[in-house]
C-alpha cells in the first residue's frame, strides 16, 4: 500500500482565549481527537474554530495505544487516519470506553475490505460512544460506504479538505452520533418495557371459574409507575366439589420485591386451595411460604378469604389483617362484613391462627374484595381527609342506586376514588368482585344446550383475566 500524505490538521497548540472563544449564544466547545502518526502543517484549531463558530480543541495521538490514554469522556469526535496499523492482539485497549453504549453487535466489513477497515473497526471497538470520521489520501466512493456502514459517521477525502468542510463534518457527526445512541437507548428501553409487559400480564391470573354461576370482575391499579404488577394479588378458583374460593392480599410495600413476593403468594394460595386446604391450615401455610421467601422479617402481607358454598347462599371468611369484604344483597344496602374475629397478617407472629367465619349470603348478591390502597385515597385534591371504609360503602351504595354492577360498578368505583384522590393514586389498588344472580342463572340454564357425553359447563361470561 502506498503511504499517504499527511492529514493536514495540526497538533494542538495553545491558543489565545480572545482567539478561540465562540461569542454568546453559539454552540458548546467540541474536543476532536487526531489519531495520525505523522501530523503536519495544515489547518489549525483557530481556523476551525472560526468555521464552526465556537471553540474547537484538538488533540494528536500519534498510534492507538496513544489514542486510548487520550479518549475521555470530553473527546466529542474522533478524526481517524484510516492508514494507521493495527496494534497486535493485547495492546491499544485501554481506554475506559471499551465497552457498552452499543458498541456490541456492529456489522463486520466486507471480506474483501476487512484489511482496510481494520484500524477503523478497532477505534469503533473501544470508543463507541464517540462520533468517527475516516480521513484518507484515497478517493473511494466504495470504500467510503463500507466504512459507514460499519458504523463511522462519514468518510473525508483529505484533498477536498477546508476549514469549513471539516467544522461541518465534525459538527454533523456528533450530532447524528448523539442522535444514533439517543435512538439506540430508546429501542432497547422499548424492548424492554415490552418483555417485562409481557411477562407481568404473565403472572397476572387467569380466574378457574369452569362450571360455576358466578359472575366475576376485577380491576387492578399498581402504584409503581410505568408498572403492571404492585403488592397487591387476587385469585379465583373453582374445586371439584363446586365450592369457589377467591382471595385477595396485599404485601407491605410497593417495589418489584414486593411483586413478586405477591405473585408467589398468590400461586401458592392456588396450589393449596386446589390441594384441598382451607381456613386456618392455608393460612398458615401462607405464612410458611412468607417467612421464607421474603427479603426482610419486616416484610408482611395481608389477606382475605372468602369460599363460597356449591349453592351460592353461604361462605367462610377468613381475615389476616385485611379490610373487611364488602357484601350486597338484593333490596338491601352494602354493609361490611364481620371483621372482629380476624387474625393477624401474615408474617407478623409465628404460630397465629385464623379463624374461619360462616356467613350468610343470600340468593342474590354481590360480594366485593379489595386492598385498602382503594379506601387510603383523599377525598378532595389538597385534603389530608381519606376516604376510608365507610366512604367507600356510601359511594358503592350510590352506584348500586344508579343501577351499576360488574365491570361497570367497579370501573366507576375506581374511577371516582381517582378522580376524589385528585390523580393518580400512590398505593396499588386491587378490587374483586363475585355475584349471583338467580334470574340470569335461569336464563342461562333455559338457553343452555342439553348436556351431552362430551359437553361441559360454560365459565361465566366475565370469568376472563380482567383488564388493567
């Protein structure tokens, strides 16, 4: 290969400050780094400086391994000599910048250019945080593209070179540099606010209500911005007898921890509930499970119970530290259920019990479970008043007046504690509701097919993961 000329741009040399100094208002000073071993007479720092309208400061590194000792995190843009060696395996890779910051994953030269691209995907290697521009003797439209293509920001042919051709390369290099890793990073936090969407809708549940009348809502609000999953968990299952178990717990705290502690809860409930265990015996279990999986013997978490008979008309309720469900029945106002014979939360004390408490439900009712992030909002935007568990009785009254059930009583619940709140709320919310509702039982069983060998019960029409 014939040696080239020398790039003419100059050592750094001190420069007056009167002579260098961008006048107000102009752009921030730029650092280029020169990595030529034989740096000659040409355009100084000044010239460039007043073709770029600010302060350019420049500095030589004669080799790679020079070019590394030089390579801060004030360097704005590298000027390459595309004709240097590249130093042998072990050496020139000392530079802070030799990893990360998307410097993984760049696309290798063509095979035929390798050996001319070698110097450049070297310096790619250990500064890829910087901008790059190849500088070379060689008019090489082919070789250029390769060389951007690779990841250098643009290719300078060293005799069409000028003071304001250069400022101007250097000046779009680090912008479109700055530009690139601003896109990288948002594509890779994209990605990942995907997988971990993804995964959180995972392990949110999926109701087993195969074979029962009951209708089923849920809303779920996590606290933690930009999360799906909070401290607080719910499940609904149905068991082989007929009986419907529904739970819903809240774990102190409102961090991934916390999540994922919730989650663990919640598949050991089902396990269990499915295994046959109930009341106290599932509870303290629970408690087992908690004591052993948590971060700290600080952490704790309270839970409600409730399994509802195969008929409909009567449920055992179990509370660990947790608000008291809420029950309506038909031409009756919700009241609280009973909560003075709970026990405590999960985690608190070693050898607790909880006992199970027989309730009448009815023919016809609804029954609401939620976590107390619903009943801690303000009642009015600036007011230190919460709203409490009263209040939410008297606005879930008002909404049953308006004729709401379902999806729509829970979703205007939520709404209006938001709304009263006067944003969004700060703790995770979970509410769940179940019902039962004789004349729609009837309906279903006159439009119901006649059972066949290979037929099976319909789930209930709400029984769907709920939406967020």
């Amino acid at each position: 290969m014939p040696v080239p000329a020398p790039i003419p741009v100059p050592p750094q040399r001190d420069v007056p400050a009167a002579e260098t100094s961008p006048a107000a208002g102009h752009a921030a000073d730029l650092t280029v780094l020169v990595i030529e071993d034989d740096p000659a007479s040409g355009i100084t720092g000044p010239e460039l400086s007043a073709a770029a309208g600010t302060r350019v400061r420049i500095r030589t590194a004669r080799n790679l391994t020079e070019a590394g000792r030089l390579l801060t995190d004030d360097v704005d843009c590298i000027l390459l000599d595309l004709a240097l060696p590249v130093p042998t395996a072990g050496t020139g890779t000392g530079s802070p910048f030799a990893s990360g910051g998307g410097g993984d994953h760049r696309p290798e030269p063509a095979p035929h250019r390798a050996e001319e691209l070698a110097v450049l995907t070297h310096v790619l290697r250990i500064a890829p945080l910087h901008a790059v521009l190849v500088l070379t003797a060689r008019d090489d439209a082919e070789l250029a593209a390769e060389a951007v293509r690779v990841g250098a920001q643009d290719y300078l042919f060293r005799g069409e070179l000028d003071a304001r051709v250069l400022s101007r390369a250097i000046r779009y290099a680090v912008e479109r540099k700055r530009a690139d890793i601003a896109q990288h990073q948002l594509t890779e936090s994209g990605l990942r606010a995907q997988e971990n969407a993804r995964l959180e809708r995972g392990l949110l549940p999926t109701p087993l209500l195969e074979g029962s009348d009951l209708s089923f809502a849920a809303r779920y609000r996590p606290g933690r911005s930009r999360a799906l999953l909070g401290g607080d968990f719910y499940d609904t299952v149905r068991t082989p007898d007929g009986t419907v178990h529904a739970m819903i717990g809240d774990v102190c705290g409102h961090g991934p921890d916390e999540a994922a502690l919730g989650v663990e809860l919640r598949i050991a409930w089902r396990a269990l509930t499915l295994a046959g265990l109930c009341g106290d015996r599932l509870l303290s279990t629970l408690q087992q499970v908690l004591e052993h999986e948590r971060q700290s013997e600080e952490v704790f978490a309270t839970l409600c119970t409730v399994d509802i008979a195969p008929d409909g008309r009567r449920a055992g309720l179990c509370l660990a530290g947790h608000p008291a469900p809420l029950l309506a029945r038909h031409g009756s106002p919700a009241r609280l259920l009973p909560y003075e014979d709970g026990g405590p939360a999960l985690g608190l004390l070693p050898h607790a019990r909880w006992p199970r408490r027989q309730v009448e439900l009815g023919g016809e009712w609804s029954l609401m479970m939620y976590t107390d992030g619903l009943i801690e909002g303000r009642v009015g935007a600036g007011s230190s008043q919460r709203l409490g568990q009263d209040g939410m009785v008297a606005m879930v009254n008002r909404r049953l007046e308006q004729g709401l059930a379902g999806e729509e009583l829970l979703e205007a619940a939520v709404t209006e504690v938001r709304e009263r709140h006067g944003g969004e709320l700060t703790d995770d919310v979970a509410v769940l509701l179940l019902g039962r509702d004789p004349e729609r039982i009837r309906r279903r069983g006159r439009s119901a097919p006649r059972p066949g060998p290979a037929s099976t019960a319909s789930v209930s029409a709400s029984a769907q993961r709920p939406p967020l």
